[in-house]
C-alpha cells in the first residue's frame, strides 16, 4: 500500500514563496555570494522539484514515494 498525503494549501503556498524566492536569487546565496557550480546544479535539482510540486493542487492526495497524484478510487498501477 503506497503511503499517501492529501496536499494542504499551506503547502502550496510554502512551495510557490520557496520556488519565488530561488528564482529571485538566481545563482547567489541569500548574503549575495555567488554559489560553488556544485551549488549552482542543486539549486537546478531544486528548482525543478519545486516546479513539479507546484504543479499540484490543494486537495490532492499523492503518493508520498513518487510525488505523484493518485485519481481516488482508480488503481494507478497501469498509468
């Protein structure tokens, strides 16, 4: 059984000012230093996490092991 989590509008919101605010600061880190290249690909890794995440809705329930929505009361073993 796939552990699951209904999405909260919290969540959401805490998602979009995250994403907002890497976005506002680009390849720097919040005092104004530019990030290593290492940190510069994490911040990417990040960014497109937070992107995908963003793309759910308040009200949702997903999986929790693959950050996917599961349609209730269809099996989503064949999607």
């Amino acid at each position: 059984m796939a552990r699951t989590q209904k999405i909260t509008k919290y969540q959401v919101d805490q998602w979009k000012t995250t994403l907002e605010q890497m976005l506002e600061e680009g390849n720097f880190r919040q005092d104004g230093r530019p990030l290593s290249p290492a940190g510069i690909a994490e911040r990417k890794q990040e960014i497109a996490m937070l992107r995908g995440l963003n793309t759910l809705r308040v009200g949702q329930v997903v999986d929790l092991d693959t950050v996917q929505p599961i349609d209730e009361g269809t099996n989503n073993a064949g999607s």
